[in-house]
C-alpha cells in the first residue's frame, strides 16, 4: 500500500471495525466509543492516512477547512492575524482557503461548493455583498464568524476591538501634547471601522475640553497614496499642529509627504496613525499609533469558528478585544513607551 493511496476500507481491514465506525471517528462522531477511537486513530497515523476533503464534503461529513475572506491579501494589515488564524488551524487539524471578497460570484461558488465547514469573514468594501454572502450562509446553516463591527442585520459572532476606545486615548494624548489644530484623515464613510475611530477621537477631544472648532476631517482610503494626497491638498490651505490618520498607511503618506516639503516630524507637525502594522516602529520618525491585537483577533476567530463548526456552545456572540496606545517620536514622545494614564503627560 506505500505507493497506493490510503482509503478509509484499508483502515476498516485494518481495525477490524466497520467502515461507517472509521467514518464516525473521522467526522468526530461523540457516539464512538475513546477505546475505538484511539485503535483507528492509531491505524490512522501508522498507515498514513490522509483523509479525501472532497470525498467527506460529497458523503455530508466535516471537510475541516475554513475559508476566510478578506477585502484584499496584500494588506501587511492582515498578515499577523493570518498568523493566528493558520496556527489555530495547525493545532486542531483545520485548513484555511483564502480568499478576497473582490468577486461576490467566486465566494458564492464556495458556499454552493460544500467544500469548506465554516467561513471568517473581514468586512468588504460592499455592505450588500456581505449582506447577500451572509444570508446565502443562515439559509444552508453554514456557520460563520465577523472579524470586526458586523453590518447591520448581519448578527452573527463577531470579534471586534475597541476602536472608539483607541482613538479617545489618543485624542487624549493629543490634548496633553497641547495640540489646539488638529486633522483626522478618516477611511470612507461607509467603513464601521473608521466611523468608530472618529467618534472616539471627537469624544476624547471634547472631554478635555477641547474646542472642536480646531478640529478637521479629510475623507480617505486608507491608502498611502490617499494619506499623500490629503495632505498635500490640505496643506495649501491650512496649518495644523497634528494629524491622526485611521489607519497607518495614510500617516505613512502624510509623513512622505512631509519630508519631501521641509516638514519636520514632530518640531513642525506630529503624526499619529492607527494599527500599529510592523513598519510603523522602522519609519523615521518612528510611528506613534495606537495597538491592535491581530495575532489575537485571528486566533480569537479560529478558536470561535472552530466551537461553532463542531457544536460546542458559545456563551457571547461578541467580544470587543482592547487597543494600546503606542507613543514614538512622531508625535513628539520618546521610544518605546505605552499609553499614558488620563491626565498624565508623558515624559
């Protein structure tokens, strides 16, 4: 049998059990006896089984493979919460098949498809594309998990972070540095996310007495080249003290952007952003931002998404991980310091 592929009757011979027993323990059938279990498992690994994802999809049994969709794979963005996604996945026998949501019609191939047990699912650039994808998954039961604010109507389990509680802190720190003209490069108006964070900073800014009047908003896309844009744009018209961009990738424009005009960062004008995405700590000036958990957001989604998969009960739909304010040269601070508690400057 080495040069043979190995099938589920070889490990019934084998064990001497039935095919439909092999089967059970393969789909993890509680009904099976442990003593059982552990004899085909063993067969299981002393043959070198690999067990056939399309043949359990085609027989209705576990496939083991989670597909999740993201707005777009070459964000650095996703990259550590991939990390913590795939190493779940590794420790409890699962596959991942990942995929953009570019195209509405590729994803609705895989729900119809059978072939994957579960879906993660990051938000699209399209609310009725996720809409459409999420009611198509409640009608075949397929369980699912939201990374991030789900959409209205879109109940599900969800993991967020706490964006509106990120952006106060850093509104508040903005306001301790005596920032009185500041602009907020927000994402587009549809992004939850970027709504959050706007809220949180103009709530941050107001309970400390911040006049609101010195406040701008610039709409973005969350890109370099857009952070780029913006302050080159708004820049011709107006002077301000500080910048806080919604993400990381716009601050990297606006400080682009900065050194080709004889800006200096942070003398002339601070720079924050939001993420926390691994170049933000190599930049010069390094990157003040505020701390996502991303490892944690992706192992967090896979450890829910694998309960939900198997039956296990969940006892919360939706769990809000905390954020961390990380305070680097580019808005004026030292190195390698956290947060400020409210009311304390930082040295």
């Amino acid at each position: 049998m080495n040069n043979e592929r190995i099938t589920i009757d070889d490990i019934a011979r084998h064990t001497g059990y039935s095919r439909a027993t092999v089967s059970r323990v393969l789909n993890q059938d509680g009904s099976v006896r442990p003593a059982t279990v552990k004899l085909v498992q063993q067969a299981i690994n002393e043959l070198g089984y690999v067990p056939s994802t399309v043949a359990s999809a085609l027989s209705g049994g576990r496939t083991r493979v989670v597909a999740v969709l993201l707005p777009d794979i070459g964000s650095p963005y996703y990259s550590d919460m991939l990390e913590g996604i795939d190493r779940v996945a590794q420790d409890r026998g699962y596959h991942i098949m990942l995929k953009t949501t570019q195209s509405y019609k590729s994803i609705a191939g895989i729900v119809d498809s059978g072939l994957v047990d579960g879906f993660i699912i990051r938000h699209s650039r399209d609310p009725e594309d996720d809409l459409s994808l999420i009611s198509d998954l409640k009608k075949r039961e397929i369980p699912f998990v939201f990374i991030g604010k789900p959409i209205d109507g879109a109940a599900s389990h969800s993991i967020m972070v706490d964006n509106v509680g990120g952006a106060r802190e850093m509104a508040h720190h903005f306001v301790d540095h005596g920032f009185r003209r500041v602009l907020f490069i927000s994402g587009s108006k549809e992004n939850l996310d970027s709504r959050d964070r706007e809220y949180g900073f103009r709530v941050g800014l107001s309970e400390r007495g911040f006049d609101l009047s010195g406040l701008f908003t610039e709409e973005g896309d969350f890109s370099r080249e857009c952070g780029y844009r913006v302050a080159e744009d708004f820049f011709h018209a107006h002077r301000v003290d500080a910048v806080f961009a919604a993400n990381d990738r716009m601050a990297l424009g606006v400080l682009f952007y900065c050194h080709e005009h004889g800006m200096r960062v942070p003398e002339d004008i601070a720079v924050a952003g939001f993420d926390d995405v691994f170049f933000s700590e190599f930049l010069w000036p390094p990157l003040t931002t505020v701390m996502q958990p991303m490892h944690e957001i992706g192992t967090v989604a896979m450890e829910h998404m694998i309960m939900s998969i198997e039956g296990s009960k969940i006892s919360t739909t939706r769990i809000i991980l905390p954020t961390r304010l990380v305070l680097r040269k580019s808005c004026g601070c030292g190195p390698g310091k956290t947060g400020s508690h409210p009311g304390e400057m930082p040295s």
